[in-house]
C-alpha cells in the first residue's frame, strides 16, 4: 500500500479511497497504479515531483474530491479533465503566472469546487512573493467573482461581505470593458 493510503471500510469495494505519490521525483503521472483506483479514490496528491503534462486520464476517477498538485511544474494553461466530483484542488507553489486563463479552466472544469488553493505562484500575489496588499485584494475578489462556490481560497475562508465586493467590483469592469468595446466598434 502507498505511503498515505487509506484502505475502504472492511465489506465495500476493494480499493484505496486516499493515494499519494508526493516526493517521488516523477516527471509523469503513473495513470496505471492511479486508475486501478478508479472506483474508491476520493483523495489524489501529487506534491513535490517535476509533474507539468495536462492530467486528461484523471477524468476517470469519478468519485476523485481532493486533488494535490503542490510544488510541480504546472503553468497556467494546463488542461484538467471535466471533473464534477472535485471540491478542493491544492496547487500551491507552481509556475502559474496568467490568473485568468487558469481561473477560467478551474470554473470550466471543475464546476463543484469549494476549496482553491494556489498560494506562492505569481498569479496569486501576497506577502509572501513580494505582493503588495492591494494586489492581494484584488487577486482574490477576482478569483471569488469567477467562481462563485468558493468557500476557501488559500488559506483564508470567503466571507460574504467579501463575495459581494468581488461581484460588485467585476461586474463593474465588465461594463467598463463592455463600453470600451462597443466605442472601438464604432471608430
């Protein structure tokens, strides 16, 4: 058994609900071990290995909720499956560097998600990699007006007084974006 794995209640289905491969110093994804847990895994962490190819086969893992993806390669275009059983990705400390093409793959494809964690990845400014304050804000009321069923972003819980300042603030700048659009048009 892997190191983190959780064998199912005694009676079920034979197979792993929790499955690790972090620190293994894998530039791929082993697609074999994993989907032989297809029917039972819940929980998949991938931290700390070279990974950055788009994780498609993990589309098969239908009951997959927890997705670990810390201290990899991955950059902001990589393509996820459709995955309506995700409620938490996990993927701090990556090469994420363009917060809107990554965010819209996330709401896209990942449509049940409660839990975004992307700390230390330049998309995500704070303190800790040289953010200032108000781009920290404005990182994650922009996150917040995208996906609305966010109930944790990194490590701090989504308010509601927060989620109604990000839906205000960016359906603003829709409509800004809107005029400036239709004024170009008409030049």
């Amino acid at each position: 058994m892997e190191a983190g794995a959780t064998p199912i209640n005694p009676g079920q289905e034979q197979g792993l609900r929790r499955l690790s491969f972090a620190y293994q110093g894998l530039s791929e994804i082993p697609y074999d071990s994993i989907l032989e847990q297809c029917e039972t895994l819940e929980v998949l962490d991938l931290s700390y290995n070279t990974l950055e190819e788009s994780p498609a086969l993990l589309g098969e893992l239908e009951k997959l909720s927890t997705l670990i993806l810390d201290s990899n390669n991955y950059n902001s275009h990589v393509k996820f499956p459709y995955m309506p059983s995700i409620t938490t990705v996990w993927i701090n400390k990556n090469k994420i560097s363009n917060l809107p093409i990554f965010v819209e793959e996330i709401s896209r494809k990942f449509p049940n998600i409660k839990i975004l964690s992307m700390m230390n990845n330049e998309a995500a400014p704070s303190y800790f990699n040289g953010g200032t304050l108000t781009q920290y804000i404005d990182y994650r009321q922009y996150v917040i007006s995208q996906i609305p069923s966010l109930e944790v972003l990194d490590d701090t819980e989504v308010l509601e007084q927060e989620r109604m300042q990000a839906k205000k603030t960016y359906r603003m700048q829709r409509i800004k974006d809107n005029c400036k659009r239709k004024k170009e048009l008409h030049r």
